[in-house]
C-alpha cells in the first residue's frame, strides 16, 4: 500500500481498552485508522475482510471502507488508535518493497529527495520495543499544554511510519518464511482432509519445527490457524448462500457436521444457523 509524504499528514491518537462486547455498527470514515494491539486481540472487518490483529500486530483502516467489529475481545484487550490523513496515497496489491521503490526522486541541488512509502495494511511489528516507545510518545496527555508538541507529535508519528517501511525492507527471517510458506499451503488446501504431517511433508520441514516457526511469528499453530481459516470462508458462505450448514462444512474440509457446528460456536458464540441469520439482518 504505497503512501506518498509529499505534505505532512494530520492526526489524532488516544489509547484504548477494547469492550468485552464487540460493536457490530458498521461505520465508514474518511480518515485513515491505524489499530496497534498490546495486549489481547481485536477483531475487525473491512469491507467483508476479517481480521484478527493479536498482540503485536497492527491493522490499517482505508478511508471510504465500511468496517466493524465482527467479534467480542475474548480477554482484556489494549490497543492505541491513529486517526490520520493523508494528502496523496494509492492502495495496491501488497507486493515485496525495495529500496529502489521507496526513493521516488533522487535530490538535486535545488529539491530535496522524495520518499514514497509502501506499508502493509496488516502485519507485526518487528522491534517491538522501540515501535511501542514511539506510540507511548504519541499517545501521552499533553499534560503542561506544550506548544510545540503539535510538531513533536508529526516527526514521532513519520518516524513510526518509517519504522513500519524499514521492516519491509529487511529480508524475512527463517521463521517468518516458513510461516508464510505453512499459510500459503493451508489456504490452498483447507477444504481437504489435511494434517500437520501433510504440511510437514509438503514444505518439507519437520512439524515441530513448522509449529514453532507458526506460533512465532503468528501467536499460534496449524490447528488454530486452519480452524480460523475455515471458518472465516464458512462465514462467508453462511452469509452468502443458502446452503445447507453441512454442506458448507463440507466446503470448508469438515464431513462431520455436528462437529463443524461445535466448533463454530466454539469460536463464534453462536451456532452456524444463528451466525446466518445475524449476518443477513444486518
């Protein structure tokens, strides 16, 4: 998602503690929203695309997209909240950044270089403990009424956007490949009868190894993670279509339909049946 500094961009920030009741209002803003999650997890949607932003991880909110939360925090959830703007960006197909992308324009004795920044719209942070100082910074009360926080506040806050392209410019490590590689061949193959051992074998890894790797880099396994891929394509299919629950099951890589129907409302808090009569309502 390429984001161009050309002007500085405007905001406003607060900390947050997420309710145990999520907010099914759907809203659409004409602001960018950056969600930073400390602690817990948070569950939004955008545009029908769900989320689940674990502690660690961030999630940008585009301007003109309807979002909401699609699910009550199961835990004490802290979060610090960005509502920014931006003069000029495009929103693209995530795709790998390089040097060479990011400098727009070279300087020249009479203009200064440009920079055009290319984010992802989720991910993790990585140097965990600086990019929270950053925020802490960001968010403070400004208690003595210090006139020149305004402009303190812009350099920690382009300081945090840099600090987001600085790790896409960094080479994934092991862990964070192997991840990618175990959610790549889950997504291709959840709506077969596959194992861990199948993964293992398909990546070519040993499971131990491809489930430290996961919980890493992801905060959790194969199991949870192709569970949580199931059902978000289940809920799709609930919402969008009228058949029957197994059969949706069946679509999603699960024969037994009692058992699908467990695990929904497992995850969910609510039986497949009630989920698509919740969905079409609103």
């Amino acid at each position: 998602m390429p984001f161009s500094l050309a002007a500085p961009p405007s905001f406003s920030s607060r900390r947050a503690t997420a309710s145990a009741e999520a907010s099914t209002v759907r809203a659409t803003f004409t602001v960018f929203d950056l969600l930073y999650v400390k602690q817990g997890c948070l569950y939004m949607t955008e545009n029908g695309r769900e989320f689940a932003i674990g502690s660690g991880q961030y999630l940008l909110l585009i301007p003109d997209r309807e979002h909401y939360g699609h699910r009550p925090c199961e835990e004490k959830t802290e979060l610090v909240w960005l509502h920014f703007l931006l003069p000029d960006y495009t929103v693209a197909p995530d795709c790998p950044a390089s040097r060479q992308t990011v400098m727009e324009k070279e300087a020249t004795y009479t203009e200064p270089i440009q920079y055009r920044l290319s984010i992802r719209q989720y991910g993790e942070l990585k140097q965990r403990e600086r990019a929270e100082q950053l925020l802490a910074q960001l968010v403070e009360p400004n208690v003595e009424r210090d006139m020149d926080r305004p402009l303190r506040q812009l350099l920690l806050f382009v300081e945090f956007l840099w600090h987001l392209q600085k790790q896409e410019l960094s080479v994934p490590s092991a862990a964070e490949q192997v991840s990618a590689a175990a959610v790549a061949y889950i997504e291709r193959h959840f709506n077969e009868p596959i194992t861990l051992e199948m993964l293992a074998k398909g990546l070519r890894f040993h499971p131990d190894y491809i489930t430290r790797c996961m919980q890493k880099t992801m905060g959790m396994g194969f199991s949870r993670y192709l569970t949580y891929y199931r059902l978000s394509k289940a809920k799709q299919w609930l919402a969008e279509t009228n058949e029957t629950v197994e059969a949706v099951a069946k679509r999603v890589g699960i024969d037994d339909g009692a058992y699908f129907s467990r695990v929904f409302k497992k995850m969910e808090g609510m039986t497949p049946t009630e989920y698509r009569r919740m969905a079409r309502r609103t």
